[in-house]
C-alpha cells in the first residue's frame, strides 16, 4: 500500500490473500481509526483474577506518578520522571502499599507476582523483536537505556592487579581483626537554578510512560552540583575464589562548593563511616583501603599520607594499608560496581535548588565559577548559608532514593558529608601529637619535609610505594605515638607490611604467589613504569638538569644539533681551559658524554646521555639565557627558514617552540606547553 502510494504502481496482486489484505489495509487507512487494530499481545498470559489487587494498586501507582511531569528547557516535549528505581523497587513499592491499606502480613487472598513477571506487564522495548511477544502490555510503561564506557590501558595494570591480589589475601590471612574499605567518587551531580536538570545519568534502564520521552535540560551551565561518595564495607570471603562485592555501602552527597573532596575530609568520612559500622561492636585492629587513583586518593601525595596517618592514630589501628588502582584503571575498584547500583537513584532525576532572598540571588548571579561563589560567601555570610539551604531538600531527596536501593539485600545507608569543624578537630587531635606547628592547607611534599618530627615517624612507621601507603605501630612502649597493640602479641609479631609484587621463579610471565612473599623484604624494582624511568633516567642529578646551570652549548657531529652543558657550579679558569681543550680534541655525538673516562671533569660537566639524534632540542635550551643562545628549530635545530606561528596558537598557547620550513613540508607542527586557562581548563601540554 504504501509502495502504491508513494510510486503510483498499480500492479496486480499476485492471489487472492493478498488482494484481501490490501483492502482491509485500504480500508484501514481511509478510516483512519486506530481503535480498530487489536494488540494480541493482551492475550499472553491466563485471564485470571490472581493478581488483579496488585495490579489495580500499581495502575493507581502509575497514574499518580504521571503527576511529576515537568517541561523540559530545550524541547516542547514533557519530562516524566522514572517511575521506579527497578521492577524489585516497584514491587517493594506496591507490596508497602498494600501493607498501609490491608495490613502486614497481607490477608490470604492478595497474591503477589514475581518480578518477570511484572516486568513481561510492560511495553516491550522493542516492538518488532521476537521476545516482545512475551509481553502483556497490561501498563502503558517501558524501559528506555543508554550509554557505555570505554577503558584505557595502563603499564602498570598486570602489577596493580598483583597488588590488589596481595591485598585481598592479606585481608583473609587476617580476616577476623581486618576491616576492608573500597571508596570512590562518582561523577558530578549537577543541580539546576532556573529550571530541573538532569542528573546525566542515562546509562541504566527506567521506567516510564509509554508516550513520553526520557529527557531534561542540559546541564552545560549550572553552577552547583552534588558529589555523591561511596564508602563500601566488604564483607572479607573465606578464601580467594570467594566474592568481594558483598557488604554495606555508605553514600553521602557532599556540596561541591562548600565540600569539595579533600584527602582529609575523606579520612573523616571513613571515621564516621566506621563509628556506624561498628556502633554495637568494636572496631577491627587492622584497616585495610583500596581506591582510584585521584588526588584525593594518590598515596604518594603528602596531603594524602597526612590524611592517612591522622586516620591511623584516630581511629586507635595497628596497621592501616592504603592501596590504589592502576592509571585509568578506576573499574577495577569494587566500589565501582555500587555505582551502577547507584545509578538507579539517580537516573532520571531532574534536580533544581531553591530560590535565595532577592539580594543573595544577585549575588549569585555575578558569579561565574566556584572559586567566585566561594569568595562571594566568605564576604557574605548570608549567601553562604542560603545557598546551603536551598539544596538542602535536594539532598535529603537523593538521600531517601538511595537508601531505598539494595546490595545483596543489604540496604543502603546515607551519612551526613564532614563538616570544616570536624575535619579541623581530626587533624588537631592526630598530627599535632606529632608536629603541632603542621598548617592543615601546607601538607604537599615539600612542605612536610620541613617537619623533622613529622619525617622521623613517616621513617619509623610508614611503608611508602608508588601505589601504596601503609602504617603500622612500632610497639615500642616508650613510642609517644603510638597507643598499645590490640591485635594478640603473636599475631602482631607475625604482621608484615604489604609485600612489593615481584616475578614468579617458575615463570617471569607472572608474579609471585602472595604466601611466597609475604613476610620478606621486597621493592618496587619490578614496577614497570619505575624499570621504565630507570632505563631511560638520566646518570646525572636532577638537581643540575636545570636552566639555571647551563653552562654552554654543544653542536653533534653528526646531527648538528645543539645541546646544552651543565655544571653544578661555573667553570674556573682551568677547568674552562680543560673543557675547550677537550672539544678541539674529541667529537661529540647525542647521547655520548663529553669526556673520556678517566678525565677529572667527567663528574663536573654533564650532557645529557639519554638522547640521541633524533631527539628533538631540549626545550630548557629556549629558556637559557646563556650568551650565544639564538632561536632554532624544535625538530632539526636549524635556524633558518624559521615560520611564524599563527595568532591562533599564540592565544591559546603561553609557549609555542619554533619550527622551520622544512618541518613543516615533512609534516611537524608546532611543539606548544602551557595552555591558557579558559572556562577554567587546566593547563597541559599539547602538540598540534
């Protein structure tokens, strides 16, 4: 029919089936009634009377939650909020439903279905696939679901993986005294100001009306958001094979502008997660940590080891291990599967705050970043404590979602995020036992190792790795750290330190089983990214590898490109005589060292010998200010035929090195660092 339509062709139907078919499409079409069209799909099933209390209750659920719709900012269509978190939340709804009307437990005559099928009284998502013939179409109500992450590779993952296995094996070495935490943030919960935004959450499945659509307002432009942490309690298996996503989540939804996701506020947080945990029953001896590798998380942060040591001493351990995942290797960690769990709370979600006072709405207004807002209310107490208020109501929302959300029928519990006073009173009670002059915002590397005290216990008690942190009590009675052991005297004689991942001697391809290393000194010698910077790190002190220590320039023999001479301090007469003699007398080639073996300037004036001919100019060259320093070219070190960059690059990029004609014709680009903040972009360095 509509081929004859569209194209005009009049052919002849080739029976008589088909003839009548196309008549009653005909007909069908010139009546243009669709109440004549019967979905045999409401045949499926028996035309039983057992569950129709349950499923007049739910049509009366569905009908109320269409009240929810709100408009959405970009499109005339209507948002209709998820109307369950699940098909086991909807049944949960429905059952308490019944329980208010009818009592608890139900009388004997109202049957409950099981969860199938409730979800085969749906619209099949779709219609025209085989397994839609299975649904009722009882509710006007489908699923709808979108998305899915990608992965990225890391050098260090076979080893991350080695160390997670070792941590696991530890935890159920010492299950009985060890408490197991996986934490993670989740992304940005944004929340609008004129109108609802969504959540962005659209990867998981929601229920929803049947001629709705699943959308919201963007959330490009909103300026508060949410961060939704999870802090999940394994419960430890008996032995490896044994599952480590069983246990109790704890969710708090911290304000991005006033609670921003610190290593200290997580401490915090992990403290008040276990004074809950363990409110009837003491807390376990050992506690044992694994999360991302965030800067609130990365164990070689000094903010981070800080947190960690404050958490030690707090919380009374006699042992914390601190372990971390592999770069962009965040799905491994346990608690990454909550947050598909969580997901379900928060799909759908349309979020917007409340309206503050005239003059604190102004305010806000005039504010374009965090860092504004944040200025904006340490100057205005009002706007400060507005803005808390008017997404107050938001959290508590989120929080009544999430707790109706279920982990191996363990429920969800929500905890309040930590507050600037106890954070200050966690750090004042721990780390100024140790070093009372240590400043809460002064804790990056550098600035602990201005704390004698503070790096003599770092020394005494602490085990530091690229992807770990441990701290363990010395048992030393006259120790003024650390209190008394609680673990029994043999078991703590026998705790060793995380052992290192190191190669199996039956086969290098994998490593060593944890009951073969643990308890012996180990090192981080087999890390691949630490084997990696060893092969190609420098023989020389990085303290001369600086700009202000080249001392002059040589040319390769073979390359002609410059490189530049370093010496810790400046040539005397002698020795700068020394040095010219030996440029008549040797060629110099990338990568070679100036001097011959024996030569007394082999440990004064350095080269870099991790090069070679085709590395490009080292870019400490275009900052010297060392006489005879000229502009040449990035790639080839030429200094004619130089092009100039376009404006474009110049107002994105705060360096742009030079590059040459003939570069350019062999397909180089410009080599760029520091790129200038915009909409607040980090820099980083990019080539183009």
């Amino acid at each position: 029919m509509l081929h004859f339509d569209l194209t005009g062709n009049a052919a002849v139907s080739s029976n008589s089936i088909s003839r009548e078919v196309e008549e009653r499409l005909r007909l069908m079409l010139t009546l243009a009634d669709p109440t004549i069209i019967s979905d045999l799909r409401t045949n499926n099933g028996f035309d039983g009377t057992k569950f129709n209390i349950f499923w007049d209750e739910t049509e009366a659920y569905f009908n109320e939650q269409n009240l929810l719709a709100v408009d959405e900012r970009r499109h005339e269509t209507i948002l209709y909020m998820p109307l369950a978190l699940s098909v086991r939340d909807l049944r949960e709804i429905i059952m308490e439903k019944l329980y208010i009307i009818h009592g608890n437990p139900l009388p004997f005559t109202i049957h409950i279905p099981s969860e199938e099928w409730i979800r085969l009284q749906f619209c099949p998502t779709n219609a025209i696939a085989t397994r839609s013939i299975h649904h009722t179409g009882r509710f006007n109500v489908k699923f709808k679901v979108q998305g899915q992450l990608l992965r990225k590779n890391s050098d260090d993952a076979h080893y991350c993986a080695a160390l997670f296995r070792y941590l696991r094996e530890f935890c159920i070495k010492y299950h009985q005294w060890t408490c197991l935490i996986s934490a993670d943030d989740k992304h940005k919960v944004p929340i609008g100001e004129d109108v609802a935004v969504s959540t962005g959450v659209r990867n998981r499945r929601s229920m929803v009306d049947q001629n709705s659509t699943l959308a919201a307002a963007d959330h490009d432009f909103t300026k508060l958001s949410l961060t939704p942490s999870v802090t999940f309690f394994i419960s430890i298996p008996e032995d490896i094979f044994g599952s480590f996503y069983d246990g109790q989540v704890f969710v708090s939804y911290k304000d991005t502008t006033f609670e921003p996701s610190s290593a200290i506020r997580h401490s915090t947080e992990f403290l008040n997660a276990l004074n809950i945990q363990y409110e009837h029953q003491v807390t376990p001896p050992i506690l044992c940590l694994y999360t991302d590798g965030g800067p609130d998380h990365r164990c070689n942060y000094g903010s981070v080891q800080i947190a960690l040591i404050a958490l030690f001493l707090q919380g009374d351990f006699d042992m914390l291990i601190a372990v971390r995942t592999a770069p962009n290797h965040s799905w491994t960690n346990p608690a990454e599967r909550i947050m598909s769990i969580l997901n379900l709370g928060l799909q759908g979600v349309a979020l917007k705050r409340n309206q503050m006072s005239p003059e604190s709405e102004a305010l806000f207004e005039t504010a374009n970043t965090l860092d504004d807002i944040r200025k904006k209310a340490q100057e205005f107490n009002e706007l400060n404590s507005e803005l808390i208020e008017s997404i107050a109501n938001i959290q508590d929302m989120l929080n009544n979602r999430t707790e109706r959300l279920v982990l191996k029928d363990k429920k969800f519990k929500c905890h309040g995020s930590a507050s600037e006073e106890t954070i200050t009173k966690l750090f004042e009670k721990s780390i100024f036992v140790i070093d009372p002059t240590l400043k809460i915002d002064e804790t990056t590397q550098s600035q602990i190792r201005r704390h004698s005290a503070l790096i003599e216990f770092m020394d005494t008690h602490c085990h530091a790795r690229a992807y770990s942190f441990q701290i363990k009590k010395c048992n030393n009675p006259t120790c003024p750290y650390c209190k008394p052991i609680r673990l029994p005297s043999q078991e703590f004689h026998d705790l060793s330190f995380l052992p290192d991942p190191i190669p199996s001697q039956e086969n290098t391809d994998h490593y060593a089983a944890f009951q073969s290393v643990y308890g012996t000194e180990t090192t981080e010698e087999y890390r691949p990214t630490y084997m990696q910077s060893q092969a190609n790190a420098e023989p020389i002190p990085k303290s001369i590898l600086v700009v202000g220590k080249i001392r002059d320039y040589i040319d390769c023999e073979d390359c002609k490109k410059r490189r530049c001479v370093y010496s810790d301090k400046f040539l005397n007469s002698d020795e700068q005589q020394d040095f010219q003699q030996v440029l008549e007398s040797y060629s110099y080639s990338c990568g070679a060292p100036i001097f011959p073996d024996d030569h007394y300037l082999k440990e004064v004036v350095f080269v870099r010998t991790r090069i070679n001919c085709d590395s490009p100019i080292e870019v400490l060259y275009y900052s010297s200010r060392k006489s005879g320093n000229y502009p040449i070219c990035y790639y080839c070190g030429e200094s004619e035929g130089l092009v100039a960059p376009p404006e474009s690059l110049k107002q994105r990029f705060k360096q742009i090195y030079p590059l040459c004609e003939m570069c350019i014709e062999n397909r180089k680009g410009f080599h760029t660092k520091g790129e200038i903040k915009t909409n607040g972009r980090a820099s980083k360095r990019r080539k183009t």
